[in-house]
C-alpha cells in the first residue's frame, strides 16, 4: 500500500494519457487513472480521477469537466 495520504496513490502505478492531450503547465497529475483523447488540462489542476469522455476540457482543484471543446482547435497542426 501507498504511504502517501492523498486520494488515488497506488505504488508504482502510472496514469494512462491518450492521444492529443494538452496538459497546461503546473498540471499535477496523481494515482492510477486515464485520461481520453483529446482532453486539454487548465494550467495549476490536480487530476486526481480518470475522464474517460474524449474532446473535454478540464480544469480546477480537483480538475472538473468545462467543456466539450477539448484540444480539437487548440492545437492545428496543419500549418
């Protein structure tokens, strides 16, 4: 067992990150969850649970659902 307090510590156990994820800085990311693709995390939130919905935006303490626009538009990697 993890000897740390906080919600979701697992020993040696490490999120599972989809495809086309933007995670802002100062992110803090704990225990054994995974996040879909196309999720963009806010700057300074702690994600401490899995979102499995793709094209979310998340943010806050904990980090929460914000929208639905997710990293579709953020990121154009067409140019």
């Amino acid at each position: 067992m993890c000897k740390h307090r906080y919600r979701g510590c697992s020993k040696n156990k490490a999120p599972k990150l989809g495809d086309g994820i933007y995670i802002g800085p100062g992110v803090k990311i704990f225990g054994e969850i995974e996040i879909a693709d196309n999720i963009a995390i806010g700057a300074n939130s702690v994600v401490n649970k899995s979102f499995l919905t793709p094209n979310k935006t998340i943010g806050n303490i904990p980090a929460r659902e914000i929208s639905d626009k997710g990293t579709l538009g953020l990121m154009n990697l067409s140019k």
